[in-house]
C-alpha cells in the first residue's frame, strides 16, 4: 500500500502549536495549494489543505513559519472522526507531515533577523579586493 502526498503552498495562517498531556509537541496548519488549471472565469483556484505535524518538525513550523510563508510538505493522508458538541459525527481529513521544508527566508519585519547574515537587507557589501584568491 502507499500512501503518499507531497504539497507546496502558503500558510493561510499562523501555526498553531500545542502540547499533548505528555509533553510532545504538535503543530496545525492550513496550506493553500494552488490547482493547475484555472476555471471557466480564467481564474486559478486553491485548496485548503489541514495539516498536522509532530515532535521537533512541529516546533520548527512554529518557531519559522508565519502566516504566508511558502512551504513545501511531505507526509500522508490521514482520515479521523469524533463526535461533535451537536452529537452528530465528524470526519477530518488531513496530512500528517514527515516533514516541512521552509522554502524562503524567514520574512524581517518584526521577526528575528540574522545580525552576522550581510546578505539579508539586500544592500550593498564591501569587499576587500586585496585578497590574493
């Protein structure tokens, strides 16, 4: 059997992590993906998809992942059910992630910066040109 799926998109918001009565660490979130083709207006539409991840994966999402970060997700398809407060049943469907890879910079504004990264505002760097390499 296989049950595979992999996803790119951007976090419709920001991660939601919690921890479970015996201290793991569990993180939600919902990555819209764009389809392929666009519709009968020429418009291309999106799914959102729920996603769950676990222990330091989980950790990692939340401590660099914010709402509209690009993100690429690899994991499997899970299917779930409780029942509601309405006592009626309902059925979850979401990806339980293996792993999360973070496909740009963390975005500056307000949020940690790298002091010793030269590169990140984008200005110009001085180079020492009297180096013999």
């Amino acid at each position: 059997m296989l049950n595979r799926v992999v996803l790119v998109g951007r976090l419709t918001k920001d991660v939601d992590l919690k921890y479970t009565p015996n201290g793991v660490p569990v993180a939600s979130f919902t990555l819209a993906v764009n389809r392929s083709f666009t519709n009968q207006q020429g418009e291309r539409e999106a799914d959102f998809i729920n996603i769950q991840v676990w222990k330091r994966q989980a950790e990692n999402a939340a401590n660099y992942l914010s709402k509209g970060s690009l993100a690429g997700v690899d994991g499997r398809l899970q299917t779930r059910s409780y029942d509601g407060q309405d006592g009626k049943r309902v059925y979850v469907t979401e990806v339980v992630a293996d792993s999360v890879q973070f496909l740009e910079p963390k975005k500056q504004g307000g949020q940690q910066r790298d002091p010793g990264d030269p590169f990140q505002d984008g200005e110009p760097v001085d180079i020492d040109d009297s180096l013999p390499f």
